[in-house]
C-alpha cells in the first residue's frame, strides 16, 4: 500500500513553510481552535484522504477496555495483541513505499538489505492525555513565548508551549516539552552493539522529577527548573558508582543546564558542564548529550526552520519491544535491533531542519527532526555530517505509558551508519518492569551535588 506525503497537518500548517521565528503568542481566538478544529494538543483531528491514517478519537485515558495491567513498574500489556501486519517493508521493496520513509529509515534498507526490515500495523489515534495537561496546552497557546535568545521559554507550564506555532523553533520547544510522567525511578539497561557483534551493556538506576508537569504545581509555584535527573551506574563493575546530576531550566540563556559527577576512583564530586550539545555519550560513543531523546536541550547553535509536514511510518504501540518474553540477546542482534519485535504505523509528523549557524560548532552540520501530531514527540530523526551526508539516525518508540497516562517515549535506537554500529537505551525486559511512578516525590536535597558522593559509596 502506497501512500502519498500530505502537506498540510492542521489549519495553522499552511504558513509554516515560510514562518519566521517570531513571538509565539496567539489570540484567544486562535487558541479555541483547540478542542474544535483542532484536537487539544494543537493536531488536525481528521484522516487522511486514503483512509490510512484514522481521525483522532482521544476515547481511550489510562488502561483501555480488557487490559489486565498491574499497576505502575510493571509492563505495560499490549492492548492489541492479535492484531498482524498490514505488510511488511524490507530491502526488496522499500521504494515502493520511499515518500513515508526518512533518509535515515531508506539508509537502513540500503546497508542491511537481507536483514532490516519494519512491519506495518494498522494506525491507532485513541489515546488522550489527562485534562490537566491539555487544559496547560490551551494556557501555555496564549502566554508562552521564546526568550529573547531563542533558547527557552518562558510563561509555560505543564505541556506543549506552542500548539498553534508559527515556525521551527517552537516546534523544537514542544517537542522537549511533550508529556512525560511527572517523576519515574527504575533501572534500565542499555546495548552498544558492533558490526562485529560484539555488545558492550550497561545498566543505570535512575531517578527524574520533571517538575514542569508535577500535578501537585501550578503556573505560579512552578521554579523554572524543568527537569532534575540523577542517574547512578550499577553495571559494568568498573563504573558502578559513577554518579551523574542534572538539573535543566526553562530558559537556557538565564540559567544554562547545572551539572555534576561523582567518580568513585577520585571520591570528589565535581561540575561537569561538558554534559551538554556533541560530547559523546553512552556506550560505544554512539551519540552526543543532546541526541538524549531525539534532541534535547539547547537550541542556540542551530537555525531551525519548518519543512512541509509528513506521513511517514513511525514507531508506534510498541508494547512488544518491552515485553520480558523476550531478551536482551535475542533484541540486540547485529547491526540493527531486531526487527521482529518491532510495530510501525503511518502518522503525520512536523519536519522540523536545523543547520548548524556560521561560527558555532558541532560535529552535525544539519539535523532533521520529525515530530508526531498527537503528541509532539520526535519519534525519528536523522544527523548529518559537515558535509551534508547522512552519519546517525535515531529511532524512539512508544507505548501508552497508563500510570502517566498518555502516548510517550520509551526505548531509544541511535543507528552510525559510518561505523555500522548501534545503541539501544532504555532496554527494561530483564528488569522485571519499566520505571515506575512513585508514590512521593524525593526530599528535595536528593536532587543536590551534596547527596552523590552519599550515592555513590
């Protein structure tokens, strides 16, 4: 089934092509598009004209009908588990389908021919978010703007800053701002796998309050610091006791991201504010700081700019990626996961282009990012080199998180397509269930350098 790129993803998309970076407010009138023409968080609510995307119904929040799910730090079941693949993409037919790939997935056809392949499966939009997110997405329309600098936000709270934006940047902001629980702690895994088979594995208990989407918080009691990360490595032996802290802001001009080590060889505890843009990290050095999650954090050394939106076959309700049905032998399989345990379905998607501005350095000349209408998250996005070829792409499943609730992020695929190379974070089949969701949050000296060398012992 062939299907054709669709230029337009909601009302506000017809400018987007040409938009320049500008205030993102919008009027209230604007703003009440959202719930009618628009759904809540700012996508076109109807298919498309082939029928292979359906129109957004938002019927299902939480645990959907006839799910037996035991509650948060355990594995999310699949709601669809009967259901087969509309058809199957793989090295002898990937043109067929070419207009809903990106350069990144064609890059994968191309260098694993016999073994890459995506399995296509009927396109669900039924999930919704709780109202306290959707209600902050209608606030945050009429109150967000961008900072002076273009790196952060401000007068934003709870959820996507810009659903009606009006150029790349806000694009960029909303999809770091898509909905994430507000506080998880669990251990994850992850897999640097080598062209010559060979995988390097770490695991990582970690601990992240985003406190932009706290519940318990408001537009008035929010501080500004986003996010508060604390990740301690427990796997392999030579770093277990390796310590990290972040704390991120909302405007990364005024208070750019703090953060700190402990290294138990030296016992100090020092700043590292090399934890940010190209530095490498990871096993294998697969990725930079801010591939984290597609993109994340600073946006100055780009200039973003909307390229015409896309349907495009995306990760999607990938239940079965996390199942402990499976391992991480039989998932990490040479030069690309594997494929068997993947879902793919065809959703529109913001295309949003930066290049890299005269004088800044990075080691991506350009990066594209693609970002799904009904959440904003980036679930692809492909990194190219100085000279204009195609290096790393990136893939991001998804799962309707029910303890959070809503559709979000969970395991992160970063393909080098030079080195034939690739990692896989947030692996969570053999750690008897994904992060859970607290019931409390942590004392807030938990979050501080003081308390890593406590951690860390």
């Amino acid at each position: 089934m062939k299907t054709k790129i669709k230029v337009a993803v909601s009302a506000s998309v017809l400018l987007l092509a040409t938009a320049v970076q500008v205030e993102a407010k919008v009027t209230q009138a604007e703003a009440d598009k959202l719930g009618t023409e628009l759904t809540r968080m700012g996508a076109n609510p109807k298919g498309n004209a082939d029928g292979t995307i359906p129109e957004y119904t938002g019927t299902t929040l939480g645990v959907p009908k006839g799910v037996d799910y035991k509650g948060t730090g355990t594995y999310y079941p699949n709601p669809y588990p009967a259901e087969k693949p509309l058809f199957v993409i793989d090295g002898k037919n990937y043109e067929k389908y070419k207009e809903n790939l990106t350069d990144g997935q064609v890059a994968l056809f191309k260098k694993y021919p016999d073994t890459f392949k995506m399995k296509v499966y009927p396109s669900k939009r039924d999930v919704r978010y709780a109202d306290r997110i959707l209600d902050n997405v209608k606030r945050n329309a009429v109150t967000a703007e961008i900072v002076p600098s273009g790196n952060g936000t401000k007068n934003a709270f709870g959820g996507a800053p810009f659903p009606i934006p009006k150029n790349g940047v806000e694009v960029i902001w909303n999809h770091q701002y898509s909905p994430n629980p507000f506080l998880t702690e669990g251990v994850v895994a992850s897999g640097a796998v080598f062209n010559n088979g060979s995988i390097s594995m770490r695991k990582q208990f970690e601990s992240r309050y985003f406190e932009v989407f706290d519940p318990k918080k408001t537009y008035e009691t929010f501080s500004g610091t986003s996010a508060r990360v604390l990740v301690e490595v427990t796997d392999p032996p030579r770093e277990k006791g390796k310590v990290t802290l972040v704390h991120e802001f909302m405007d990364l001009t005024e208070l750019p991201r703090n953060a700190w080590q402990y290294l138990p060889g030296t016992r100090r505890v020092r700043r590292a504010p090399t934890i940010a843009y190209d530095f490498p990290d990871g096993p294998g050095g697969l990725r930079t700081v801010d591939d984290a999650l597609a993109f994340i954090g600073a946006t100055d050394r780009y200039d973003w700019k909307l390229e015409p939106s896309r349907e495009l076959y995306i990760p999607y309700n990938n239940y079965e990626a996390d199942s402990p049905a499976h391992k991480y032998a039989d998932i990490l399989t040479v030069n690309h996961p594997n494929p068997e345990f993947m879902r793919y379905e065809l959703h529109r998607n913001w295309v949003v282009v930066g290049t890299l501005k005269e004088g800044k350095r990075h080691i991506y000349g350009k990066r594209r990012l693609y970002m799904e209408e009904d959440s904003w998250q980036a679930l692809l996005a492909d990194n190219y080199d100085s000279q204009g070829s195609l290096w790393r792409t990136t893939m991001r499943t998804t799962v309707n998180a029910y303890d959070m609730p809503g559709m979000t992020a969970r395991q992160e695929i970063y393909h080098d397509l030079q080195k034939g190379a690739y990692l896989l974070n947030n692996l969570v089949n053999e750690e008897g269930g994904v992060q859970k969701i607290p019931a409390q949050n942590r004392p807030d000296d938990y979050y501080t350098p003081a308390n890593l060398r406590v951690i860390g012992k």
